[in-house]
C-alpha cells in the first residue's frame, strides 16, 4: 500500500484498488484496535498506516490531538468537557466524535483562534 498527497487529494494505491479522498473532506483519522480509519462525509476506509504516517502527509489544518485521534480542524463544530482529563470534539456533518486529552486543549483553542 502506498500514500501520497497530490492536488489535495490523499491517493491511497492498494493491490487491487486506488483511493482517491479529497483531504477537505476527512474529518478525523482514529486508531481503533489495529485498524486506521479515515472519516470522510460520505465514507469510511480503512488503511494500513500509522496516526503517525498519516499526520506527516496531511496539511497543517490536521492535528494529533490524541494518541488515537488525528482531527480536521475546520470541521470542528463543539468541545464538550467529558472528564477532567478528556474532552469530545463534536464534527459538522458527523455522528461520530473524537477524543482529545486535557494535554492538547491550549493547542486546539490557539489553532481555532489564528484560524478566525
């Protein structure tokens, strides 16, 4: 399996197919098990990388927020407080949420403010 980024697109070659997903179209990344999957509005795929990989490819609008959790920073629709240690993230045009340690809350809060 090979991956590369080109035209903003993440290019995913496979033995027997090619995944083409727009990268503006990824809402997060998760580590689940041994799985990688790639969220994306439409669509699920499940890859044989790394968070680590993955998070050297994408553009700086993604970020590691969590050891099992890469996020597309222009998706973000809330944060909700789970506990004193994590916090949920909530996505447009998602059902899903992603988790991010209390680590990572001054990172995200000072990307979200550059980015208005």
């Amino acid at each position: 399996m090979t991956l590369f980024i080109a035209e903003e697109k993440l290019i995913i070659y496979r033995k027997s197919q090619i995944n083409v997903i727009p990268v503006n179209e990824i809402i997060f990344i998760e580590k689940s098990n041994k799985d990688t999957l790639i969220h994306t509005r439409n669509k699920n795929f499940s890859v044989n990388y790394t968070l680590k990989d993955l998070e050297l490819k994408l553009p700086s609008n993604f970020i590691r927020c969590h050891r099992s959790f890469i996020i597309n920073m222009n998706l973000i629709f809330e944060m909700r407080n789970l506990n004193e240690n994590c916090y949920s993230i909530q996505f447009n045009n998602c059902k899903k949420d992603a988790l991010f340690n209390k680590d990572n809350i001054r990172k995200i809060s000072y990307l979200q403010c550059l980015k208005n």
